[in-house]
C-alpha cells in the first residue's frame, strides 16, 4: 500500500478505498481561518452541538487584522465568543499563519485534518492526510468527526538526485506544476517519495504540499523520517513523532520523477501559478515590490535564508521589501539570533505575522507595477492592485532581486546559508486561548448577517443566463477577496453585490432582475481557493445550476452543499449556451434520484442537450433537500 491509502485505511468509516468512491473519514484536528471561518461558525451554530467531536479544532486569526472599521473586530469577538463555547482552540491575532502555526504546534504523523483553507494540505509535510475543504465541511467535520470526499488517485512523485546549490523547495514545486498545471492534480494526492527526500527539509517538504493545492490536488503527503522527528524535537514535541512510509512494493496510479539537481530558480508569471519559467529568461525585469512570507515561505529556514542574503547589504532605492514571518515564535527567534536586525537593516518592512499582503491585506503594489512574491498565487487583482504584475519566486530570488532592483538569480557565494541548526523554538503560548464554557454567549455585531439557505429541489426549474465566462475561473473571480470586501465575509448580501464584478459588473443587477437563474463556466471552474462565499453568495442570488465543463474539487462540493447543481457539460454544448437566453431544466426529481442526464432545453428555439450530474448517495440528499444545512435540520446526523 501506498502511504496514502496507509494513513486513509486507518480513518475509513464508510465506503471502500477505491479512486472515484464517495468515502467517509474520520478526522481528528480542523483549522478554520477568519476570512471562511465566520460562515463556518454560523453554520456549527446552526447545528446546536455542545462541545467539538475532533480532537483539536483551531480557529486562527490571520487573514485580515486591520481594524479601520468596526467590521473586523467583530467578527474575530464573535469567532473567539463560539470557540469559548464548543471547546474551540482560538489563537489570536498576531500568532501567525494558520498553516504554519498548525505545522508548529499540532501537526501529527498518521492523523487526519481538514481545514477551510486550500492551504491546510501544508500539514501533509508532517505525515498528516491534510485537505481543504469549504467552511460548511469543516463545521461538519467540527460537529461529528466525520469528513466525506471522492477517494482520490494516488501520484508518486519519486524525488532523484542531490539538490543543485540554489534550488528551493519553492523550485521543486513551481516545476511541477509547470509539468502537471493547475489541473493536473484534481482528485489526486501527491505523495513523495525517493532518495532525494532526504535533501528536504520539514519545512521544504511544507511549501511543496502547500502549492500543491496549486495543482488542485487533494492534498500531498510525505513520509516520515528522521528529519520530522527533528522538526518535532526543535517544536519540543517529540513524543508525536511515528514512523510512517508506504510499502517497498506500493502501487500508484501514476508516477513522475523529480530529478533535484536540475533544478534551476524558476518564478510562475503572471497570472498563473503554472506560468513557470526560469528565473534566468526574464533576468534583468526591474521590479517595484518584494513580498517574502505567507504560509508558503514563512518558515524559519525560508528567513534566515533570506535575512543571509540582506545582510549588510542594502535594498534598492526604487523597491519596497516588506516580510511577514509565519509565526510569532518565529519572529522571536529571528530577533534572539539577530536575524531581525539584519533585515530591518536592509531597509525592509517588517509587517505582522499573517497573511497580510498575500490576500491584498495591505501592501498593494504600484499600478501596472512588478511585484515579486514567495505566495503561492498570482491571480489578477489577488494582490489588491488590478494592473499589477505578479511573479511567484523562493524567498533567496525575492531576497536577491529587492538588492539589485531587478528579477535575477546571479547569486554571489557567500549569500548561501550552509547549515541551518535545529535550534529549540521559542514557543508562545500566549497568543493561544483555550476556553471551554458551553454557556457562554456568542457575540453578534452588526455586520454578520444569517448564512443563506436554499429552496427544496423543484422537478423543473426556468431561468436565464445570467453570466457566461470562460476557463480557470476562479474564487476570486466568483467573489473578490480584496481588502474593501474581507471585513464583509459575514455579511452575505453586501458581498453578493461584487460577484463576478471584474468579469461582468452587470451580474448582480441581471440576478435580482431575473430572480436567479444560471453561470456558464468553462474548464476548471472555480479554481482557487476554499472559499465557500463563492457559493453561498450565487445561493444567495437564486442562482441554481452551474453549467461548466469541468469544476474545481472544493468548489463543486461547497455548490453542492448549497444546493446548488455543478451540472458538466461538453466543449459542442458549451456554444449552445447563450448570455441572457431562456432555458429550462426539466425531470429534475428523477434525473437526480437515479443519477440520469439532465435536459436542458433552449425555450428560444427549443433545442435540447443534456448535462451530466453525478452525485454521491450523500450528495444527492443534499441537493433534494436544498443544501446540506437543510438536510441537517431535516434528517439530524451528518
Ligand atoms: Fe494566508 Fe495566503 Fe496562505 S491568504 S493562508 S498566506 S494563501
């Protein structure tokens, strides 16, 4: 068996292990951030349980720490009031990146996570079965320990060959995904293997299952060996480290070689992270802006490798550098080795532990400016700057460059950090709140409204196109994450108004004048983020199908659980559509019961095509009830 299945065997509560089959796993920690973790909270809200079913559920404060209004307060008040009540582990502003923070502190070889961020696969560093999931999933998850998916395939990524000098972890991943794009690893876990494992750092092996929720992968697992349990000794956790590994005769379904020491920098251009070329093509691309951290590069190492290359040395006059480290413990220990001091004395910004600019928290860039960043994505507008151009580097290229004022990986010599020592971690536990008090009263402001809920399938269901767009659609596009809109993420009807607003800035209007009705997407629609507010907003709008030819994982599911129908089309059909048309989607009741093809018929020259919808027994519920909270309240369970 592969580690995969190894770990997934141990957690299985229904179904079989077999790629494609509906499976039930148990899991035993969930992370929640505060961009989806107000929705989340409601949703658990709604579900009347006591105390959480995991054994450790987190609910992090990291996305959007600015206070310019009321909005943002209130919502991490109202997060920390129902943490206190459900027995909820709350770290509080300030402490970091959730992944990050997780990895540090509760990541476990062997256990099971799921977060409603598309980053937690990041724990899959660590031995973890780590995924993202949508915040109703994850409330799901917090209330009966369970978590349904599509059992994935399993792709074997056999790591060859010594690490060339000034290849990063960054590097291996933004090779992959030029092999394998955004798509390649839908319904896949990558799992690592090989000699070359053992040039991987814990927190390397991070940032490679941290993008590989750029290849739309369910998450990435590594092995663990004695270069875990050393991260877990410096985390002062040793007693967590198991030995984990698949069988000498493990079979994949598909498999890809890594060979290390061809590596060369590489950077992602804009705007997408499978745009990668090397570094050394665009050599010389002047540069406004320099963003080193998020939870992809954040770490320690990433740091100091960083802080190596600044020292005594200064930043370009026309560059703005600024730095989040990934944890509060990590800032201590960069200011105890004087790490800090080397990089204030650069001329960088220091910026709070956090997201921060990597979710256009602060930090846009100039317009039509060139920003280099160590994030993981480089959507348009994702920096809070429209124009902008972002380019995915490591931190020692991002560091580099800030120097010279331009894209370069011509590194000197002494810019190379040797050995990094595992030195024991300053822990702060005073950022982490544990209350358990099932009496305590959930705080409300103003600005958080009640999560949408949809209507009972009808058998037939007319509506007009509301928007028709093309390919690698994403989150984003679907609801903007800018900085004017995170304070609003508990405030459904005021974000509604900005859906697909830097596509078409009719749609909304077009929703409330149609009453509802359908998107048109092309090929991996909803690519992105976990971000289920790009599905209760269209459940908000009445929107109730989603034609597209083919959908993201984690958007798909969090459709479906707002009773909203992910119906796939083909490329022919995808022309049949037209903005603004009438259709109708007829049989819906038994097309849905025994999983047939759904007729659509064009009411303006009653042409018909079908589209395929194919739901899972649990699926099915939850589209007939109207989304998975209305099954809940409905039937109880999970
Ligand atoms: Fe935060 Fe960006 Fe990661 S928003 S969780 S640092 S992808």
């Amino acid at each position: 068996m592969n580690l995969a299945y190894k770990i997934l065997s141990t957690k299985l509560k229904s179904g079989e292990l077999v790629a494609g089959q509906q499976i039930g796993i148990q899991i035993d920690q969930t992370l929640t951030q505060d961009s989806t973790g107000t929705m989340a909270y409601l949703q658990l809200e709604a579900m009347g349980i006591e105390h959480v079913a995991v054994e450790k559920a987190v609910a992090y404060i990291d996305h959007n720490m600015l206070q310019t209004g009321f909005e943002n307060m209130d919502d991490h008040e109202f997060i920390r009031s129902v943490a206190k009540k459900h027995g909820i582990t709350f770290s509080k502003p300030g402490n970091g990146v959730c992944h990050q923070l997780q990895l540090e502190n509760f990541a476990k070889p062997g256990k099971t996570l799921v977060g409603s961020d598309s980053h937690t696969p990041t724990c899959g560093a660590m031995g973890m079965i780590a995924i993202g999931a949508g915040g109703l999933d994850v409330a799901v998850a917090m209330a009966t320990g369970t978590y349904y998916l599509q059992c994935p395939s399993v792709v074997r990524v056999n790591l060859v060959g010594k690490k060339a000098k000034w290849a990063s972890a960054k590097d291996v991943i933004l090779y992959i995904l030029q092999q394998l794009s955004v798509k390649g690893g839908v319904n896949k876990i990558i799992e690592y293997t090989g000699e070359g494992l053992k040039e991987l750092s814990l927190t390397d092996r991070a940032t490679i299952c941290n993008m590989g929720a750029e290849l739309g992968a369910t998450t990435s697992v590594f092995p663990t060996d004695e270069i875990t349990k050393e991260y877990l000794i410096q985390q002062g956790r040793e007693e967590d480290y198991v030995e984990l590994k698949a069988d000498e005769d493990a079979t994949y379904d598909e498999e890809i070689i890594v060979d290390l020491s061809k590596l060369v920098p590489l950077t992602a251009k804009p705007h997408s992270p499978d745009a990668v070329v090397p570094v050394s093509e665009l050599k010389g691309m002047k540069i406004n802006q320099v963003v080193i951290g998020s939870c992809t590069n954040s770490s320690l190492p990433d740091m100091l490798k960083a802080a190596k290359i600044l020292k005594g040395r200064r930043v370009a006059t026309h560059v703005s550098l600024v730095i989040a480290p990934g944890s509060s413990s990590i800032l201590a220990m960069l200011s105890k080795c004087g790490a800090l001091a080397d990089m204030i004395a650069s001329g960088a910004r220091i910026l709070e532990c956090g997201c921060g600019p990597c979710i256009g928290m602060g930090q846009a860039p100039l317009s039509k400016g060139v920003s280099l960043r160590t994030i993981n994505r480089n959507f348009k507008g994702r920096s809070g700057t429209n124009d902008a151009s972002v380019y995915l580097v490591s931190p020692e290229v991002a560091a580099l460059s800030a120097i010279k004022g331009y894209l370069t990986d011509e590194f000197e010599d002494d810019m190379y950090l040797d050995d990094i020592e595992n030195t024991p971690f300053v822990k702060n536990k005073n950022f982490f709140i544990d209350e358990y008090d099932p009496q305590n009263e959930v705080y409300m402001g103003p600005n958080i409204k009640p999560v949408p809920r949809g209507d009972k399938l009808p058998d037939t269901f007319k509506g007009k196109v509301c928007l028709k767009v093309g390919d690698n659609i994403s989150t984003d596009h679907i609801v903007p994450s800018d900085s004017k809109l995170l304070p609003y993420r508990s405030n459904v009807p005021h974000l509604a108004k900005f859906s697909f607003c830097k596509v078409d800035d009719q749609f909304y209007n077009r929703c409330i004048e149609n009453g509802g009705g359908f998107i048109v997407g092309g090929d991996n629609y909803g690519q992105g983020s976990s971000r289920e507010h790009a599905a209760l907003v269209p459940n908000y709008l009445k929107i109730k199908a989603i034609f597209a030819i083919s959908f993201a994982r984690i958007h798909r599911s969090n459709l479906i659980n707002n009773g909203i129908l992910p119906l796939v089309i083909n490329q022919k059909d995808y022309d049949f559509f037209n903005d603004q048309d009438e259709y109708e989607l007829i049989n819906l009741l038994d097309s849905v019961e025994n999983n047939k093809d759904i007729t659509v018929i064009n009411k303006t020259n009653n042409q018909t095509i079908t589209a395929k919808l194919k739901l899972s027994p649990r699926e099915k519920t939850m589209i007939q009830y109207g989304g998975l909270l209305n099954a809940i309240k409905e039937l109880g369970g999970d």
